[in-house]
C-alpha cells in the first residue's frame, strides 16, 4: 500500500472507475424513463444510492491510500468489473426478464462482492492502524444487517423487494453514520476528496446532457427541437454555476480550516451524505429534460409525471444546496430556500403547459437566482457566504443569508 499525502489527488485510474457509474445511471435514467410512475421513481432513487453508498466508500479508500498502486490498484479493477455487472441488470433490477439468471440476486451479488471487496482491501490498508482497523471491523455489522435484507428481497422479488430494500439501506447508511460521529475513520486530503465529489456532480451533470440526446433520439431535427435542446444545456450549466461558481471553492476552503475529528465528521456529514441530494436532483431533472425534449414542438401539456420530475429535481438539488451551506458553513441559504419552494409550487402549472414551456421557466428562475446572487455578493460594505446571500448573525454562532 501507498499510504496518500495531504496533497493526493483524484488518480486516473479512480477516473477510469467512475466510468462504470456514468453507465449505471444513464440505466437508471432509461429505467426512470420507461417505468413512468411514482414507484419507478422510488425504485430508482434506492437504485442511485447503492450507487452512491459503493462509490463514496471507494472514495474513502482512495483518500487514504493511492487507487492506482499495490492492492488497492487490484480491488478497484474487480470492483470496477462488478459494478459493471451491478449496472447492467438495473433494467431487471425490479423485474426479471424471462429466461437466463434472476436480474434482482445477479445485482444484489455484484454490489455486495463490490462492497465487501472494499472493506478487505481497506483493512489491508489501515495495517498498523488499530483505530481505523477497528472501524472498518465495526462497520460490517450495519453491511451484514443489510445484505441479509437485500437477499431476502431479490429472492422474493414483487413488492416485498422494495418492502425489504428501502430498510436495508436505512440500516446500511444509518450504521454507518452512527459508528462514524465519533470514529476512527482517516481524512489524508481534503483536495482530494472535495475532488473526487465535484467529479461526480460534474459526471450526474453530463447525463442530463446525455438525456437530451436520448429524448431527441429519432426525432428529425426541427426549430423547436433546437431551441429545447439549448434550454436544456442551459439548465446543466446553471447547475454547474450553482456549485463550481463559489460553493465548492468556498467549502473546500471550510474543510481543510476544520481541525481533527470534526474535519472527518465534516467530511462524513457534508459530503458523503450531504451530496446525495444534489446527485438526486440532478438526476431527477435530466428525467424531467429528457421527457421535455420526446415532446418539443408538441402543444399537448407536459403532464405531472415530467413536471414533478423537472421541477422537483431542480427542488431537491437546490434543497441539497442548503442543508449542505447549513452543515458547512452554519448558515441558512434563504435565497436558494425560496427558490425551492417556488419550484414546488409551480409544479402544477408546469403541468398544464406545453413542454417548451415548462423548460423556459425552469432556466428562468436558475438564471434569476444566479443573478441575484452575484448581484448580492458584488454589493459593497456586505459580508457574503458561500452562495452571495447576505449574512446575518444568528444565535449560536450561525447565520442567515
């Protein structure tokens, strides 16, 4: 093993890993897409977070130890194979196909060989390390309890699956967090992994690009189907600025200032699970794009389904944005907060309008508040937090934007 400094950065070959996942959720994307319904849509977000769950951990591993020597260069390329495998039965994952091996106990094997595979490797890294050795023993009690629930689920299949599922991965990611607060797990960088998640956010951004192709497929080109094409390029690109432009910067900053185990708690709480709500997001709205753009041109209204899943995901990146300034900084991001709840609200009126409609509406109100933010952060005499909405002194050291 290659223990990592303090400046390790992302390695190719964690790059290279990350290709698996740009492949899995473009399948959940299409799984999403085809299924059409509210539990398509819960099936597929339990999807994203074993996803999610399997690539923080290799993160973790990856920040302690270099990804693309010894070991660890060994276990990442089996893990990287098996995620393969976890991705391409996502169309099964809930559904069997007829004939060949049962899709649901194919993808809970794969993912349970990638997580298991990661905590041998890890252990192998944290030799002569009594406290993180100790950890990493602690957290296969909350994986055991949930593959236990995962095999019971994918032999049963139906609505027992998800019956049984949804519990495992509270008891997967609430174990976890649990024996992590006041743990023993090893922060080397916190360059690399403020990292490695900005190139997730950045790979969940390039499928709602991919999206617009996949909506667009086979359609000839026309003036309407153009202009919703750049619409939702647009809507990627204001996301983008709602992270890259100052967040990252300004929390990257935040957490390499933080001292000893609270950087490691900072680090569990703001990342590992703060950032699963802005994949989601991210996610959920390249599904919202992608039925916008099979429908350009059309006069028809757009329908709950892609509103919700358009306006609602824009919702929830945004919702992500600021439980994620709160952890981070202690500070409320009343600017975001409101452009939260405006998206929800008009939920029901996207739905009653033409596609082209919806989309126009949903860039208009990113672009609005990225530009009273700059506006607010370009102010003089103000102090400005993370996202350019004013502060103000709160009680307890937080803050109001």
């Amino acid at each position: 093993m290659h223990p990592a400094g303090e400046d390790h950065r992302a390695t190719p070959l964690e790059l290279f890993f990350d290709l698996v996942y740009v492949f899995a959720t473009t399948q959940i994307i299409g799984y999403l897409a085809h299924e059409h319904s509210v539990s398509g849509v819960v099936q597929g977000l339990l999807m994203v977070a074993l996803l999610w769950g399997t690539w923080s951990g290799y993160t973790w591993l990856g920040n302690h130890s270099r990804a693309d020597r010894g070991p660890l260069r060994a276990g990442m390329v089996v893990a990287m194979a098996a995620m393969f495998v976890v991705a391409l039965t996502i169309p099964e994952a809930w559904h069997d196909a007829p004939g060949g091996l049962r899709g649901p106990v194919v993808l809970v094997s794969a993912y349970l060989l990638v997580r298991w595979v990661h905590l041998a490797v890890y252990a192998v890294a944290a030799t002569g390390d009594a406290g993180l050795r100790r950890q990493i023993t602690v957290t296969w009690i909350p994986l055991l309890g949930s593959a236990g629930l995962l095999i019971g689920g994918a032999l049963a299949g139906g609505w027992v699956q998800l019956l049984l599922f949804t519990p495992a991965l509270v008891v997967d990611w609430a174990g976890i967090y649990l024996t992590s607060r006041h743990g023993d797990w090893r922060l080397h960088s916190t360059t690399h992994l403020t990292e490695r998640h900005g190139l997730f956010v950045i790979l969940a951004l390039g499928e709602s690009v991919v999206a617009i192709g996949v909506g667009a497929a086979g359609r000839p080109i026309s003036l309407s189907l153009v202009v919703v094409a750049v619409l939702g390029v647009g809507v990627a690109v204001c996301f983008w600025w709602l992270y890259f432009d100052v967040v990252a910067t300004r929390a990257e900053r935040r957490l390499a200032g933080a001292p000893g185990e609270s950087r490691v708690r900072l680090a569990v709480e703001a990342y590992t699970y703060g950032h699963f709500p802005l994949i989601a997001g991210i996610l959920l709205a390249a599904l919202g794009v992608e039925g916008v753009v099979a429908h350009a041109g059309e006069s028809t209204p757009l329908g709950y389904f892609s509103a919700s899943a358009l306006f609602g995901g824009a919702a929830v990146y945004l919702a992500g944005h600021v439980l994620f300034q709160a952890r981070m900084h202690r500070s409320l991001g009343v600017t975001r907060l409101v452009t939260t709840g405006v998206l929800l609200a008009a939920v029901p009126l996207v739905a009653a309008a033409p596609p082209i409609v919806g989309l126009i509406g949903l860039v208009t109100i990113l672009a609005g508040l990225i530009t009273v933010e700059i506006s607010r952060a370009r102010g003089d005499g103000h102090d400005t937090d993370q996202d350019g909405g004013r502060r103000l002194p709160l009680p307890g050291g937080t803050a109001l934007a």
